[in-house]
C-alpha cells in the first residue's frame, strides 16, 4: 500500500513540477537566521531559503560586521503560493517569534535580532503583508516590534551560515523546530464527535460519504455552483478545509478546488477501488472522507484538481467569519 500512494504522490509531483509555479518572495528577520532556516526549510510549498542580511547601510557586510552597517539577520524565503499561502507563511512566521520583544529572541540580544518583514518590488505583495500584521495586530493591546517595509540592502551570508543545522545539527537554535510539523491552527479549537453522535446529527448522506466513503451523485450538491465568498469547513470536525478563493467549475459534478485551506488541513491514503488508482483525500484531523484528488486542474493554478463531496463540507460566509470563531482565516479568502 506504501509502495502504490508513493508512486501516486510521484504523479501528484511531477503535476506540480510541469505545472505553472505561482512563486513569491518574502524576507523574514526573526533573530538568529540558523532557527528560522531550519524551521522553514520543512514547510510544504517552500522551494528554497537563503540566510543574509537585510536593511541596513548600504550593500556591503558581513556576519562581523553587521553591528556596523545596522543588518538584520534575515532569511530570504521563496515559496509556491499554489501550494502554501502567504497567510501561512506569515502566520508560522508569527508562531516562533516574540513580536514584542525589541532586539531580542531568545537568548541572542542585539540590533541585528531585531524582527521586520520585508519585500521586493511587489507592492500588491506588500499591501497583502501589511493586512496580515494589521490583522494580528487587532488581537493585542501592545504594540508589535516587528518592522514592516520594503527589502533595502540585502546581503548574501556566508557558505558556513547556510543550512547550518543540517550541517551542525547539535548547533544552537532558540526555535523549537518541531513546531513546523504541527498545525498552525490548534487542533483542540475543533472537536471530532463519536459515531454515534455523527449518525444522530449528519444527514443519511452526509454520514454515508464521510464515513462510509460513499460518493454522491454528480451535479446533486448545492456546492458544486456555489461560489460565494468564505470558507469550506469539514463536517465533522469543523475545521477548515478549502477557501472559496481556491474553488473553480471543473464541470465534473463535484465541487471542486486548487489546493487545501493550510498545508495540514488534509491528508492522502491510497484508494485502489473500483479498479482504479487514486488519491484519496481526507480530513486530517476528523478522518472524513472528502474526495479524490487529481492531475487535470488549471495550470497555472497548480495543476490539481481536489474533487470534493459537497455533502463533506459546511459553508461558513465570509462576513459570518469572525462571529463563528474563524477570523484567523479570512487572510486567506479574497
């Protein structure tokens, strides 16, 4: 079974690397550049990061001169928006600082420590940044340190600083890199009823494909034609799966979607019924039955196509959003 959904990830990969890449660049300064590298290096949808020094007097420095020229130890991280959304990168950006602390995180205290996003010439790029620190901003009485601004001066750091902790993996870090492995989200903001429960309260169909893997009739479900502005949670559990953002007409009969909310909202298993070779998509935390996912989708938006059981999903309208508890998502509706 291993064998059959790596060769079938395999095909999901090579989709993806023929198909249009959506990439973005963002700067994040959030002390020691060794952490920072290693936690996002394991983040899904990250195709490279590079450590240096940013926004400090002029062009030219290095690791012992940064106190001088007023850089900020800084990684440069290009990652695949069809894959994993700035709001997520921004938000695990947020998950393993201190935003208050002012030069400092952890034990390393200095200008050079200081915390600040930066971007390159992209102002739509910008303004998205600017909107998801405002965002964070509203949930705290005390004002951030982290700067926002453009990139200025931003300088390669030496072959020894790069993948550090690869190469030294007893070096220091003042992140905890298993971080990058968990939710963004908590988990234990949403509950998984027992069976019992969900046969009591789901319709017939709704338990019948979520539980059962059962498939509902094409062109049956509401969703498939709906495309207002929110997000898809899970039946189940409730948590957030899709972005009406992501939702296209594939003209299957299912609603149908580029790419997952975050990067953990799903999760694959092999599904070889029917005769047939597929990927089977589930709620990673509920164990709902979703769908399939396949290869067919728009280019340039990945080239995926997660084919979804409307009766799987819940609505939850963009502006109902906060009051249903799921303000954390809307950075990445539009």
């Amino acid at each position: 079974m291993k064998k059959i959904l790596f060769m079938l990830m395999i095909v999901i990969s090579v989709s993806i690397a023929q198909a249009k890449e959506n990439m973005k660049t963002v700067y994040l300064a959030g002390g020691c550049f060794w952490g920072v590298q290693g936690y996002f290096d394991q983040v899904a949808g990250v195709k490279s990061t590079t450590v240096g020094y940013a926004n400090g007097k002029g062009d030219k420095t290095d690791y012992y001169s940064i106190m001088h020229t007023d850089h900020a130890e800084t990684l440069k991280v290009e990652f695949d928006e069809n894959i994993v959304h700035l709001g997520e990168i921004l938000a695990r950006y947020f998950s393993i600082i201190d935003p208050f602390s002012v030069n400092q995180q952890g034990n390393d205290k200095g200008r050079q420590y200081r915390t600040g996003i930066f971007w390159q010439d992209d102002n739509e790029l910008g303004k998205e940044i600017k909107a998801f620190v405002a965002n964070e901003q509203k949930k705290h009485n005390k004002p951030f340190a982290v700067i926002v601004e453009p990139l200025k001066n931003f300088v390669v750091a030496e072959e020894y600083h790069q993948k550090y902790l690869q190469k030294n993996p007893n070096g220091y870090c003042h992140i905890d890199l298993g971080k990058a492995k968990l939710p963004i989200n908590p988990d234990s903001r949403f509950v998984v009823p027992t069976q019992s429960k969900l046969k009591a309260t789901l319709s017939s169909t709704a338990f019948a494909v979520t539980q059962e893997k059962s498939t509902e009739q094409a062109f049956s479900h509401p969703y498939d034609k709906h495309y207002q502005k929110g997000i898809y949670v899970d039946i189940v559990s409730k948590k957030p799966l899709f972005a009406s953002t992501d939702k296209f007409n594939s003209g299957s009969g299912w609603p149908s979607f580029t790419r997952p909310i975050t990067t953990d909202a799903v999760k694959f298993t092999p599904d070889n019924s029917h005769n047939m070779q597929r990927v089977e998509v589930q709620s990673r935390l509920g164990g709902s039955h979703l769908g399939h996912v396949f290869t067919d989708g728009p280019k340039d938006k990945g080239g995926l196509r997660y084919c979804i059981n409307g009766a799987a999903l819940e609505f939850i309208p963009y502006d109902e959003m906060d009051s249903k508890g799921y303000g954390d998502y809307k950075v990445y509706v539009k």
